[in-house]
C-alpha cells in the first residue's frame, strides 16, 4: 500500500544555492515600485502565502518580496506580492 503522507522537506529554501537572492520590502519601498511602475499590486505576479519561500520569510498577504537573479550576463530584479489561498 502506498503511503499518502506529505513529506516534510528539509531544505533551507532561503539559503539554496539555486534559490536567487529575495527580501522582503517594507511598506515605503513597496510605495516607490508601485509609483515607479505605475502599477497596482495586482498587476504584479503572486507568490502565495503557502509557497515554501513566502513561508520561510514569514510573508502575509500584502507584502511585497524583491527578486534578484544573476545570469552571469547581469543582474535582474522582480518583484512578486504575496497573496493568500482561496478555499
């Protein structure tokens, strides 16, 4: 019989190698990419509040992380809003 119990990982996901550098903004830098991008925070792609990443940073619905990923040819930022789980 196989067994449906959800295994727990143990990986930092923060600290991954192939996980890109992330912080969390605060409410003011959040402001400044909103007015830079002329955007609201629902034209921004989601992370939800269940995703492993958005767990370990402890983020609540609202909250803005910046994304920085580094090819080798430069380094690029993005931006994610966290948003909750819908039943």
């Amino acid at each position: 019989m196989l067994a449906t119990k959800k295994a727990k990982l143990n990986v930092d996901v923060i600290n991954y190698f192939l996980t890109p550098s992330v912080r969390v903004l605060s409410e003011k830098e959040k402001a400044k990419i909103l007015e830079k991008f002329d955007a609201q925070p629902e034209q921004f792609p989601a992370i939800f509040e269940t995703d492993p990443l958005a767990k370990a940073l402890k983020l609540k619905p609202g909250d803005m992380i910046e994304i920085t990923r580094d090819d080798g040819t430069g380094r690029y930022k993005a931006y994610r809003i966290c948003i909750a789980v819908e039943a």
